[in-house]
C-alpha cells in the first residue's frame, strides 16, 4: 500500500491556523479511508518548544501516526535551518517514515534544505506542495506587506532590499533558491486562484500550479431559517481569528467604536463577539483601543465547534489587512450558512464574491457603514445566505487532490495500488 506522509509547519493541537487545519484535515481523511498515512507537523519556534515539550524532547506523540516536531527556530530569509544538526534530525525524522508520496502543507520550520535532500533521498517518491502563503515570495513574513504597512503589489529585488534593508542581490539569489526548491516538486497546489497568479507573475511555469480548494467537511447541513430566528442573527455579528497585526482586529475595533459614537442610537440592540482572541491578548497588542462593551472576547473555541457556534450569528467579519490566501473561516461561515463582510483584497474578495458584502480594506469607517447597512435586516441577511455554496468536502477535495497529482483509478485490490504515477518526470 502506498504510504503518503502529510507534512506542516505547524500542528492545530498547538496552533490553530488555516494551513495546518487543512493539513490534518486532509490526514484525518485519508486515516478514515484506510490509507497508510502520517502526519508530522512542527511548532512555530524555540518559544512554543519551551511550553510544550520537556528538555531534549524532540517530538510529541498524539498518536501512532500523528507527531508534532520541535521546532528550533529558522532564518526566515533564506528558508535554513542555522544550525546543520536541526536539519539533519529534521531530515532523519521525515526519512524513517519512509513516505512514497510526501504532500508538504508550507515549508516554514521544515526547511528548503531538508526537502532539497529528502528529494535526494527519495528520488522515485512523489513530493507534492501546497502554497498557503507568499513566503517564497516575499521574505517579510510571504504576507507582501512592507515594513511601512503598504500593501506590495510586486516582488523585484530593488523595492525588497529598501523595504528590508538587504542588499538588492541578496533578493536576487533568494528568488534564485526558491524557484530552485520550488522545482523540486511534482505537484504544486494552491487554495485559490488569487495565490496561484502571484506565483505565475513571480515566474512559476504556467501549468505548473493547480487550484483546488481546501476541503472542509459539513456533513450536517446549518438549520433552516425561520423569521424570528433571522431577526434575532441580523443583530449579531463575529470575528474568527487570531490575535496577529494582520489579521485587522484593530480595525474592528474602531468599527466599533464608530458605531458606539454615532449621535443616533441605534434602533435594535447589536453584539459583537470576539473568538480565538482574549481581552487580556487584545490589550497587550493594542493597549490605545477600548472595545465598547457590547464587543465581547471569547478566547479559544475548539476547531470541531466552530461551524455550530458561526451558525449562531448573522454575519461573519474577516477584515483582514495583508491579502489572506484562503482563510479557513470562509469556508466555515459557507458549511454555517453564515455571510460574511470582509476586506476586498486577495483571496478574502475572491472567496466571498457573490455572497458576501466587501469594504475597502483597513478602512475602518467603511466597516462600521457595512456593519450598520445590515444590522437588523433580516430580509438583507436571507437574501445573502440564499446565495451561499457549500464548501468543497473533504471526499470532494481528494477527488480533485488525485486528478492533479496524476491518480489512476483502478480496479478494487486486496493489497491497493499506489495512488498516484510520476507524470513524465525523470530524475
């Protein structure tokens, strides 16, 4: 049986991100369907190491075939471990899984060095990547967000050495080392369309880049609507996040402010809840922003209960200010049946196109008149859930995951085939 190993830079036990959530999604499907496969994610740096493992732990153990890695740190210009031992453990460690197909969800904390010699080690497997982020593209963080706060529309060496400081040819043979690394892939996959053309204008291949969503499973479907039900949500709004600078937290809460501020007072009640993020968190980042007092900060939800607590609310708000690839909790609002109100860039405007209300992003004012447009009408907020499509399913995404990388079906065999052929590519 082919083994396929799922590799992260990050585990959702410790960190709950849209890559690695996708990641073990993906494994979590491909255990139930009887395939021999592992996952090995990785925590962000020495900082998380300290908290979770005890001194010399290099791995945790969450089951036989699920591990989390100790991450110890990377230079995240050039994508390499700094100390040689940490990538040959690394090296080691994803090696004695022995994988026939390796499927990498990012390469931050793994390393460009340790996938260029598991490719030197494996050259008959098949190594397959998804992009979740520009990191290859952009070395401040892949977000394409200057140091000045700009949005960056365009990679060049010159705009990057004045934006970090570097010399123009160190960015010249940075590209040079990850279109390098880049290549060493068979398959290279990306959530959304937005990633997928910044990577063609970057200079991948055309051709080289398959689109395919992340797969998210909604087996049960959210309840029917009913007119007191839709009123109660058209008053209540949320965020899902994390507590980062980009993720526009701080926006919200001038939103909120906006509206806290306005001469009329408002003919309904509004609510605003804040998940994923504690008020104690939100303070330390920005301790100049007073949430009003109907703006309420939850903390941390478990994964599995998100869609169930998004289902609650009438609109979901993502105001993200760096471009967003595929945010997970896009397509948890979509299995909620949930609209959202989200920053018009990136994959956030492509992923709500139709069904959801965009404003332009980092203008808080906006917000709050997007907020306000909808609040307490229940016919708005019917009208935009009618509009909304299920996420593709985890079933949906292997099928399309198989198509990309070459599958063939075949005939059912008591021992199975391998899953995926090399398309007509020699080492």
């Amino acid at each position: 049986m082919t083994r396929i190993v799922i590799v992260s830079h990050s585990h959702p036990a410790l960190r709950y991100g849209g890559g690695e959530v996708a990641a073990h999604r993906q494994f979590q499907h491909l255990l139930a369907q009887g395939h021999d496969v592992y996952f090995v994610g990785s925590t962000i740096g020495p900082e998380d190491g300290a908290r979770f493992f005890g001194p010399g732990q290099r791995v945790l153990g969450f089951s036989d075939r699920d591990f989390c890695m100790r991450g110890m740190g990377m230079d995240s210009f050039s994508m390499e471990h700094p100390r040689v031992e940490d990538e040959d453990w690394t090296l080691d460690f994803l090696s004695a899984l022995q994988g026939d197909i390796y499927h990498f969800h990012h390469f931050w904390n793994i390393g460009a060095g340790t996938i260029r010699r598991l490719r030197g080690r494996f050259p008959q497997a098949q190594m397959i990547c998804t992009l979740h982020e520009m990191t290859a593209i952009c070395a401040n963080h892949g977000q394409m967000v200057k140091t000045s706060g700009e949005l960056c529309h365009a990679a060049s060496d010159v705009a990057c050495a004045a934006c970090l400081r570097r010399s123009p040819v160190d960015f010249a043979l940075r590209r040079a080392r990850m279109a390098e690394m880049l290549d060493l892939f068979d398959v290279l996959l990306s959530p959304s369309q937005f990633l997928a053309d910044r990577f063609l204008d970057w200079g991948i291949a055309p051709g080289r880049i398959a689109v395919i969503e992340n797969g998210l499973d909604h087996a049960i479907p959210p309840p029917a609507a009913t007119p007191a039900t839709l009123q109660a949500r058209s008053r209540r709004f949320a965020f899902f996040g994390q507590a980062t600078p980009t993720k526009g937290l701080d926006v919200l809460v001038r939103a909120a402010e906006e509206i806290e501020a306005q001469a009329d007072p408002l003919s309904a009640p509004i609510t605003l809840e804040v998940y994923g993020v504690t008020a104690e968190t939100f303070a330390a980042l920005w301790p100049g922003l007073a949430p009003p007092a109907w703006m309420q900060f939850k903390g941390r939800y478990r994964p599995q209960d998100c869609v169930s607590i998004m289902a609650r609310f009438g609109w979901i708000i993502i105001p993200s200010v760096w471009w967003e690839n595929s945010p997970v909790v896009i397509q948890e609002a979509r299995a909620a049946g949930t609209p959202m109100i989200a920053s018009d860039i990136g994959g956030m405007a492509e992923k709500t196109a139709g069904w959801g209300i965009q404003f332009p992003v980092g203008d808080a004012p906006a917000l709050a008149a997007a907020m306000l447009s909808v609040h307490d009408r229940p016919d708005i907020l019917a009208d935009h859930i009618a509009l909304i499509r299920p996420p593709l399913d985890l079933a949906g995404f292997d099928r399309e995951w198989r198509q990309a990388c070459g599958h063939e079906p075949a005939p059912p065999a008591v021992t199975a085939p391998p899953l995926f052929h090399r398309k007509g590519k020699t080492r």
